[in-house]
C-alpha cells in the first residue's frame, strides 16, 4: 500500500525541479528556432555535408525533403472512406501459473464512413504453448517475454493485411488458433473464436479511399539488438504485410503521439558543430558525454514544431536515416509532424506512400479526421486497443477455459503455486 503521508513531503522537491527544467527547456527551445531560421538559408549545404559525412556521424539524424520552413494546410478528407487499424496486447508466460504458455490478442477495426456498412471490431486470439514457440528465442539470449512482443509486431502487420485484403473480398481472415500463424498444430484451439457469419461481398478498395493506421513508429529499433536469425523471422513477414498493402494501394501511416523523437533537432546539430567537418568518429567518438553540438538536448522535434505549425498543417517531409532501414529494401520509412489540433503528431509512412504525393495528402486528411472524431487521437487505433486490451477478468477467464482443458484432458494437481496463491489473497 503507498504511504500517501510519506510521499507528499518529496512533491515539494519535485514541483521545483521541474519548475526550473521549464526555464531551462525554454532557453534551448528558443536557441533551437535561432538554429532552424539560419538553417533555412543554407540547409542545401547541410544536406550536403550530411551525405558527405553520414558514415562518421555517430548520432540518429534525418534529412528534410523538402524546405525547412514547409507548412501545409491538410485537405479536407472524401466522406465516403475506409479507415483499418489493428494493435496488440498480450498474457505472459508464467512458471506460477497452472501452464507456461503466453497469449497474443490482435484488435482488428475497419470504420466505414459514408457507406451504410457495418464496421468490424473485434480480436483474434492466439496462444502459443509449444516448446519451439516458448524457447526457440533463448538461443540468441532473447527473453521469452521479449520474444512474445516481437512476435506481436509481426502479427499486427499481417493481421492488418489480412484486413486490406478482406475489403475486397469479404474475408477477414480468422487466425490459426492454437499456434498463431504457424500453422502447425492440426487439431483447433479451444481459444479459436467462433466462424462468424459469411460477408457480402465488399467493392474494391481501389475504389473507396482507404486508410492503414498503426499505433507507434515503423521503425522497429529493437531489430538492431537482434540477431541475423532471429531478425529474419520478425521482420520479413512485417515487410511482406507491407507489400500487400502497397499492392492493393492501400496507404500505410504510423501514428505517434507524445513523440520522443529529436531526428529533426539532430539535424540542426550539422549548424551547431564547431568542427571543420561533422566528423563524430574523429572529433567526438563518445556521444554519451556532452559535445559541443549537443546545444538542444534533450528538446524533442515536437517541442520545435509547435512553434512552426498551426492546427491542422504539416511541416515538412523527412528521410530517416537510421541504420536498421537498410533492411527495409525499398520501404524506407518518411516522416513529418502535423498539427493535429491537441499537439504535434509525428506520423511515419513508407516510402511508396511519401513518393505518390495524392496518396500521401489524402492519408494525412483521413487522419486529421480520425483525430477529430477520437477527440485527439485517433478513434480506429483506440479502438483497435479497446479491442485488444486483456483485462483482469479475461486473464482470469482464459485460465479458468485453460484449466478446464487440463482436468479434461486427464491432467491432476492442476493449479497456481502456493506464491501466487498467497499474493492473491491477504490474512491481514
């Protein structure tokens, strides 16, 4: 239990430190836009001298595609569209509970505006309980909690692609049940949902504008930390997703809210270098220590833009240029920041949807109106979540079903561990 009496006597120490940390984030804030407005004159230069140097630059940066001082009004989205999302959520495996097994809930949306149709929100569940499923990733010292949520991220892209393509006909896919997407467990789950009715058939998505929408960035960080054989099972079937959604023109967005980024303020430190050349390797090899450009940090590329941007703008476009991209073959992953009324978004696309620039503005208008229906966020990925969140009761159910099976099954002594028992439950 939190001693709330306790507590209250280190807010004061709090309320002040951040009270000067609002001082100090103000002066680098105001520094930065000194930085931006001269970047604006030479910022071909700086590009430059980024492609130039790129290999001796130790820390993230992006290139801007377009002017540094872009602001474009977002247009008015068609009535008649589509919008899809899909997200994640998961069970751990536990050595306390009644079986080691983890448990994957994919949240699938389809939102029909203007089409008198009705929408589809619901979940596929998957349990994995096999032993290549549960210690395949200790191999390469991967946890297997860390696996599970790698293995997430890959099942959301494809269910999200399943969703693209069941626009066209009607099938929306149901999953494989007991062992994911693996399909090598020929006897159904007792997890597997229900076959639902039989679809009309829907028109083609070419004719409707469509709109992917996932929660959180395209660039999967945590794919540099992987090993080779390890990466080639999370991130192929990610890009193969992909390209099914590019083949049905369905564009593809990834929406950040209160976004940490600083790719863009990264880019403004080519200005601030005192050096002849941005050498890092040579000049500066330890960026964990504080160099000479490091003049913004820690400001985030949301806190400049909110300065640049009105509501309902975007600026401009960027390339990322972090490493792991190199893996994505042609879909490098572009970025901007909009205004989206509530704060500053930054929304990453790949590349086939930053190059058709009608495809582009029209997924930015289809997602400024997500933002508006979801009162700041966008209503299709909430919902998405909504779908897919594992509350205490599900959790509690899904044992339950689980232990049910066991006992069927002719198992004995099914149940938690005396630990887990007891934390259940209190004698005091």
């Amino acid at each position: 239990m939190l001693d709330l009496t306790k507590l209250a006597r280190q807010m004061q120490g709090l309320s002040q430190h951040l009270s000067q940390e609002a001082a100090a984030s103000r002066q680098r804030l105001e520094l930065a836009q000194q930085h931006l407005q001269k970047a604006y004159e030479c910022q071909h230069e700086m590009i430059e001298r980024q492609e130039k140097w790129r290999d001796r630059i130790l820390f993230a940066n992006a290139t801007p595609i377009e002017p540094l001082n872009t602001c474009i009004d977002i247009p008015i989205p068609p009535k008649v569209h589509t919008v899809i999302a899909t997200d994640g959520s998961q069970i751990a495996p536990s050595h306390h509970e009644i079986a080691y097994c983890y448990l994957l809930n994919i949240g699938r949306v389809v939102l029909h505006y203007g089409q008198n149709r009705y929408p589809i929100m619901d979940s596929l569940p998957e349990v994995f309980y096999r032993p290549e499923d549960l210690y395949m990733s200790r191999q390469w010292g991967i946890k297997t909690e860390e696996w599970m949520s790698y293995c997430r991220t890959a099942s959301e892209a494809t269910v999200l692609a399943e969703l693209g393509r069941g626009l066209g006909t009607g099938d929306w896919g149901l999953g494989t049940g007991g062992q994911g997407r693996q399909g090598n467990n020929s006897s159904p789950s007792p997890l597997t949902p229900p076959s639902p009715p039989t679809s009309p058939t829907f028109p083609s998505p070419e004719t409707i504008p469509t709109l992917a929408m996932v929660d959180g960035s395209l660039i999967y960080w945590f794919l540099e930390q992987l090993p080779i054989d390890a990466r080639d099972l999370i991130l192929p079937p990610i890009l193969e997703a992909w390209n099914q959604l590019r083949a049905a023109q369905i564009p593809l967005m990834g929406y950040l809210s209160a976004s940490r980024n600083v790719e863009g303020v990264n880019f403004l430190r080519l200005l601030a270098c005192p050096h002849p050349a941005p050498d890092c390797v040579s000049y500066c090899p330890n960026q964990l220590e504080k160099v000479p450009c490091k003049v913004f940090e820690p400001l985030r590329d949301t806190a400049l833009w909110t300065t640049q941007l009105k509501p309902g703008q975007r600026g401009p476009l960027w390339r990322s240029n972090n490493r792991i991209l190199e893996l994505y073959e042609d879909q490098t992953i572009y970025f901007c920041y909009v205004h989206v009324g509530t704060e500053i978004a930054r929304i990453e696309v790949p590349a086939w949807v930053a190059d058709n620039t009608a495809m582009f503005d029209q997924a930015l208008g289809l997602m400024l109106a997500q933002v508006q229906k979801g009162y700041g966020y966008p209503v299709a990925i909430a919902e998405a979540h909504n779908q897919a969140v594992v509350r205490g009761g599900d959790r509690t159910r899904f044992f339950a079903l689980l232990e049910k099976q066991m006992i069927k099954a002719g198992l004995k002594n099914v149940g938690t561990s005396y630990k887990e028992a007891r934390k259940r439950g209190s004698i005091a």
